[in-house]
C-alpha cells in the first residue's frame, strides 16, 4: 500500500538510512531515486505509548502487514513500566471469564462498547496467545490469571522479544509534544526532542488520562475528552480502632455509600490509613464520578457478615448465653473474625471488654448485631497506589468505531486502551481490554479489519 504522505524533500537524506535499514538486505539500494521510490511505498505506522495496548497492537499489525514500518514512541525511558509493577510485580493479565457478555459487567465504562470487541478477541485468545508465545497462564481461586512464572518479567521479554524479532522500531524517552493532520492525508508529529515524525496511520495509546493535558493530543485531532477523574482507589478513614487494625483482612463483606445505589461484596482489608481491599476498589471503580462529585467525603457502611442474618446472630447469642455463661464476649469472636477484629467491633459497640455472656443484655446484643451489620465510617478521602493508577475518563466512547478502533472524527487515527473512557474493576480486566482494542487496532492499521466503517 502506498504511503499516503509525501517526503519533503529535505527529509529524503535522513528517510534514505530509515529504509535502507528496514528494507530487504538483499536488494541494491545504491542509487537514492530507488531508495525513494521503495521509502514512498512503505506505509509507516505511529504508535504513541510503549504500554500493553501499545505492544500489543504494534506486534498484532506486524504480524499481518509485515513490510510496513511501525515506530512505538514512549516518553519515559521504560517500556511496559505498568506491566512490570501490576499484580504484585506478578502482572495480572487476564481474568478467567470466558463469557464474553459476562466479562463485559466487569467495566463501570465502556460495558456495551467492549461487547463487540471481545467477540474479535477475548480472555481465552489472551489465554491462547500467551501460551503460544511461551507465557502459559495459571489461575487463581479469585479467576485472576498470572504467568506461571509468578513474575511479570516473563510478560515484558515476550512481548519485547516479539515486536523485537517482528521488526518493530522501540523509541524510548521520546515524547509527543503535538500532531497535526496532513492535508494530502497521515499525520506530522512533533516529538520531545524537536524532531519531526511522519506517519500514515496513528495510534494514541498512552494510558489513562490522569489529567485533561494527557489528552490534548486527542483534543488537538478534534476529539472530546470526558473529565478525568481516579477510579480503583483506596479510602482514608481516620476512626482509630480501626487504623490499629492495619493488615487485618475479612474474607467476605458487603460495603456501600448510604444515599447512592453503590453496595459491593468481597474482601476488605484493614490498612494504616483506611480501607482497601477488592470490595474497596470495585466500589470505587463503579461509583468514581458519584464519589468525585461528594469530594471524597461519604459516610461507608460496612456489613462484616454478609452470610449471617440479624435472626441467626441474635440465636448464637443465646446459644452462648447458655453454653459459656462466664465466658468474656470478646474472646468469642463468630467466624469467619479473627479475634482482634471482633474485640474492636464489640468495644466499638459499647460494650465494656470484661462483660460476660450471663450479664450481655439484649439490648447490648442489639447494639453489637447493628454494629456486625452497618459499622459506619467517614470517609475523608482517597489514596492512590499511583503506579497502578487507572482513570475514569478519556476520549468520549461515541468517537470511536469499536470494530476497528479508528476514529469517527478523524480518519487514519486509532485509539487503544485506557486512553478511552473506558475502564474495568480490579482482576486483570483493564489488562484485558488493552490487549482487545490493541490487538484490534492493529489488525486494522494492517488491513486485516476493515477500516472507515460506521
């Protein structure tokens, strides 16, 4: 496919070296009008952001459209950083649900729009693809999916040694500053460093849009952002008895934000500053513009015994009335509590620590089943883990053709991952949508996938 741009003149020295390089070693390219004919004819691809959506998209497009020339630009001087840190360093690259209906729930944004997506490339692909490139998958109790090497350099040397061996061209510590659309169609970038790049095709891919700047680039091609704010975020609640219970976590609980629709279940766990576990973080995920709005300060419910009803708990009270009459309460936690969990829940209950089970009066029984079941705690704020930060918010969902990725706007421009106002709770759903629309974009700036299309 011929390029759709034309060489400036005064580019033709620096471009004749890119070509001579990237072209077969076999043919002659001595003299410069030939080297310029064969640079013309090689469509160049442009992706910005050296991330999993990035990768992955590089690697699905030289695999289909080997001859064309795709440079992935990355600002910092590390490739797939987020990678490297996600999971415990363990990199949780997929979640093992394989419907793909089902695994589209798992997104507070960009649920319909992925339903197309994941029908090109799914979970099980991921699954498929990463055993094929010597990364075999292993999945944990939760459904999250690890490489079975427990460590996400496995993940990096693949994907680095594929697009590697694939050709790909890696530019780290090299920044876009703008990008303009070309008349005669692709796109002139302007890089960190002064330079000027050319492409046919480009491919935003940067991450999420943490702040509305990391999205001019989107902005500049005439998109509309939807205003950024965190979602998977921790929350600071300063009430001290539960601050001493830092690194104390409960299997099962339900939390919710009284006055909204927001109530999650799963694990909680109890930290220095507050709260967090997955229970924590879903809740965040789903309710990220409702919270924003609240400036991060709401009262939290938390219900420690979602499984056991008010009517149960009121009868093993008995039972223990009965049974262990001159037994301290707070040394007969009810399980699934550890014991230091339930000493506090039964002080913050107003109960006395030296109160026996002959003397604990229903009324006190009342207050300690209210307490199990809506323990109320301000919320005063939130706290990031900033290496794994992901956003809610991005290029708006309704600019983007999710069967190909391509822009509505601006044809020739191609969106992947958390660039987009789109965004899963925790357990390898953000990975996997990287994978998806990257694979897809790819694919598409390949001509494997029909581009321009409504």
């Amino acid at each position: 496919m011929a390029a759709s741009f034309t060489v400036p003149s005064e580019m033709v020295k620096p471009n004749l070296s890119r070509t001579i390089n990237h072209a077969d070693s076999s043919r002659s390219l001595s003299k410069p009008g030939r080297a310029y004919i064969v640079a013309s004819m090689m469509k160049r691809i442009v992706i910005v952001g050296g991330g999993a959506a990035g990768f992955f998209a590089a690697l699905a497009c030289a695999e289909k459209q080997p001859d064309a020339e795709i440079i992935i630009l990355e600002k910092t001087a590390h490739f797939l950083a987020k990678v490297k840190i996600s999971g415990g360093g363990r990199c949780n690259v997929t979640h093992a649900c394989f419907n793909t209906r089902e695994f589209t729930t798992r997104y507070p944004r960009g649920q319909h729009e992925l339903i197309a997506p994941f029908q090109q490339f799914s979970a099980s692909d991921t699954v498929a693809w990463f055993a094929a490139n010597g990364v075999p998958l292993k999945t944990e109790a939760d459904g999250r999916m690890f490489p079975k090497s427990n460590t996400s350099q496995t993940v990096i040397d693949c994907l680095l040694g594929r697009v590697r061996a694939l050709g790909v061209k890696l530019r780290p510590n090299c920044g876009v500053e703008s990008v303009t659309k070309k008349m005669d169609g692709g796109f002139e970038l302007t890089l960190s460093n002064g330079e000027t790049l050319a492409g046919d095709q480009l491919l935003l891919a940067m991450g999420g849009c943490r702040t509305p700047l990391l999205g001019q680039l989107a902005v500049s091609l005439g998109h509309t952002l939807e205003p950024p704010v965190p979602s998977l975020f921790t929350f600071l609640v300063a009430t001290p008895w539960l601050r001493e219970l830092s690194g104390v976590a409960v299997e099962l609980t339900e939390v919710s934000v009284p006055g909204t629709k927001l109530r999650e279940r799963g694990a909680l766990l109890a930290t220095h500053w507050g709260l967090s576990g997955p229970a924590v973080l879903r809740l965040s995920a789903w309710g990220a513009r409702v919270l924003a709005e609240k400036n991060y300060q709401f009262m939290l419910h938390v219900n420690w015994l979602p499984l056991w009803t008010a009517e149960k708990i009121s009868k093993e009270f008995q039972a223990r009335q009965q049974n262990q009459p001159a037994r301290f309460v707070v040394n007969a936690p009810l399980f699934p509590l550890t014991s230091r969990m339930w000493e506090k829940l039964v002080v913050a209950s107003g109960a006395p620590r030296d109160i026996r089970w002959s003397a604990f009066s229903s009324a006190a029984q009342h207050r300690l089943i209210q307490q199990l079941h809506r323990s109320e705690f301000p919320v005063t704020g939130k706290s990031l883990n900033k290496d794994e930060f992901v956003t809610c918010g991005g290029v708006r969902l309704r600019e983007v053709n999710f069967k190909t990725m391509e822009s509505r706007v601006c044809p020739g421009l191609f969106f992947a991952g958390e660039v987009l106002d789109l965004d899963g709770i925790t357990g390898g759903f953000n990975f996997q949508a990287a994978w998806t629309t990257g694979w897809i974009a790819g694919r598409t700036m390949a001509g494997g996938v029909e581009a321009h299309s409504p």
